[in-house]
C-alpha cells in the first residue's frame, strides 16, 4: 500500500482496501502463518478516550502478529496530567514504538498527530469525526458473510450526527457501486452537513427518514448506533433521544431473512437481548472480524520503518470554529490546513465547513 497513516477511510483507494482485505482473509483461514508477521514491533496504544473493543482489538491483533504492545487507557495516568500538548506526546511515543494507535476526543486529533510523528499513526476514533477502523471491521463482516459490498442497501440507524462509525462507513461505501443509504435518524441527530455535502458531491443515493418499521424490509444490513450520551452539551437532548429506536424480534420479522444486523458496540438498549440469537445478528462476530482486518493494517504500517516529518508551518490563531475541533486546544503549534470540499472551504482536521 501507499498509505503512511490511516487517518480517514478516504486515504485508501478501493483497490487498497481490497488488499488488505484479502490479506485479513488470508489470516482468518490460517492465522498460524503469521505468527512472526510483527515480530520486534512495538505498538503504542494511546487512548485518550475509553474504549474495550477497539483497544483489546488493537492489543490482541498486535499480539497474535508477534509484536508487544505499551501505552495507556487513561490519560490521566500520562503526562497529559501534567499539560504536556499531543504534539510533544507525539513526538516522544513515536520514538520508541514503530506505529501509534490513539483515540481522542478531539475531532482532528489523529490528523494533527500525523504532522509530527516518524511513524505511522492510525486514527481509532477521534471524538464525534472519524473511525476508520471500525469501518474496516464493517466492511470485512459485509464481505465475509454476503460475499460482497457492491449493490446493497444499508439502514443507517441511531445518532447519525455524533456517530464518527456512520461517518467512516459512508465515506468508505462511497468507494463501491450502486449502495442505496437509508438514513434514520431524529431529525436533531441526523447526519451533519459536511457528511451530507460529501453524499452529494459523490452522488450517493439517500433518502432521510425518522422511523425504523417502515424501511427495514428494504434492506440488506441494518447498522445500529447508540445514542451517545458523552456527545451531548445539553442533558436534555440526550434525554429527549435516548430509546428512541430499539430493535426487536418483533421488528426483526419484518426484515429479509438475509438481512445481517451490525452495531459497532458498546450497546445501550438499541438492540433488545431477544435478537442476540437471531441469525441475522452479526454485531459479536463483528468484533472478532474487526480484530482480522486489524492485524491486516498492522502488517503493513508496522513495517514501514522510522522516518522524520515534513516540517510544519506554525500558524497564529485556529481558522476552524468548531467548538470539539483539536484546534480549539493545541492552537500554538498546529498549522491552520485549509482543504477544498465541492467548492468550499473545511477545516482540514475535522471537515467542518469554514465560516
């Protein structure tokens, strides 16, 4: 592959993605062959955030490669505590490991970390923006279990403005032919405007709708969210949103028998305990996939040796007013990266648009 980090599911062209999934595939069938794949490679697992699945997917697919894994799942436990920036955190990690997988709540956080660090950076999760990763393990479940992506039509269901999840996966869907997007939402949670602005400069098809029961029949994979609560400012939003879809045997019924029903985990009540036995409930199987296609990554990025940064030009005020961009906190020393999306101006750290 080409790539030097994995920031965005939009870094990997098609093609790319296909061979790293051909090479998880390989791995499921016989992962004794790769015992030795990393070994001698260090994994810095840096997650500012908490996370099970994710970090012990990380962990483990680093482990059955042969590499060792060293770091921290709490930051209060770093010298973040202490006020040190992610820039000079960065810097130190990526001297001693060959490749850093960092979770944070600042949306960008992965991107800024990329600037400053000799070895490849993979984004696990940065706030309510990206989860490339997350996608990979989708994407590998879908192909395993249907035999492909092309032509399918997936329920997007839950928090579709906070869900970096839905984010990822809809950037990388965009990338295979003829998927039909039904989008389900409250419509104070519906996907938010630099997602839809990218639906439409990609001519994706989508429709916008706020109830489950109608739609279901249509589909081919049902993709559960949660609603977040550690995304809402206000209480009261979340609890006016909280419930407000759960999937049961009852609405199973109306679905294909073919369907396959994902969650990227942890559930809260969106998906009720009667479905877990269901064929069609894919989500645990998901996360053992998810730990495949990880290994897959590592094999490559791990192995891509040191090598120092391009130097960065300071800039001296955030250009981006997003208030859970990563700009908005480490200011004094990222550079103000501009990018054009169909005509406008976003912030190249969180996508939002400039205003």
């Amino acid at each position: 592959m080409s790539i030097r980090h994995l920031i965005d599911f939009g870094d990997l062209s098609r093609q790319e993605w296909e061979e790293i999934y051909a090479r998880a595939e390989r791995i499921m069938d016989a992962p004794e062959k790769y015992l030795d794949a990393c070994r001698g490679k260090l994994e810095g697992s840096l997650f500012f955030e908490p996370s099970t699945r994710t970090n012990f997917s990380f962990q483990t697919a680093m482990l059955r490669l042969g590499g060792t894994v060293f770091g921290f799942a709490d930051p209060k436990s770093s010298s973040t505590a202490k006020g040190e920036t992610l820039k000079d955190t960065i810097k130190m990690v990526s001297a001693y490991a060959d490749v850093i997988v960092m979770r944070n709540p600042r949306e960008g956080a992965a991107k800024a970390a990329s600037l400053y660090s000799e070895v490849p950076v993979i984004n696990a999760g940065d706030g309510g923006h990206m989860h490339p990763t997350q996608t990979m393990a989708d994407l590998t479940t879908i192909t395993r279990l249907r035999g492909g992506v092309d032509g399918i039509s997936i329920g997007l269901c839950g928090d579709l403005k906070n869900g970096r999840t839905v984010h990822s996966l809809i950037k990388a869907l965009a990338k295979f032919d003829n998927i039909k997007f039904y989008l389900i939402s409250p419509r104070e949670l519906a996907i938010p405007d630099y997602m839809r602005l990218f639906m439409q400069e990609n001519h994706l098809w989508y429709t916008e709708v706020t109830g489950l029961e109608a739609v279901i029949p249509m589909l081919d994979v049902l993709y559960m969210t949660r609603i977040q609560r550690e995304r809402f400012l206000d209480p009261l939003e979340y609890e006016r949103n909280k419930g407000v879809y759960i999937l049961n045997r009852r609405k199973l019924d109306r679905a294909r028998p073919d369907m396959i029903v994902l969650h990227p985990l942890p559930r809260v009540d969106e998906i009720a305990v009667d479905v877990d036995d269901d064929p069609r409930a894919a989500y645990f199987e998901q996360a053992r996939f998810g730990m495949y296609a990880r290994m897959a990554l590592l094999m490559d990025l791990a192995n891509q040796g040191h090598r120092k940064p391009d130097p960065v030009e300071i800039g001296t005020k955030p250009v981006c007013s997003n208030p859970a961009c990563i700009t908005q906190t480490e200011s004094s020393y990222l550079p103000p990266l501009v990018k054009v999306v169909n005509g406008r101006q976003c912030c190249a750290y969180c996508d939002k648009e400039l205003r």
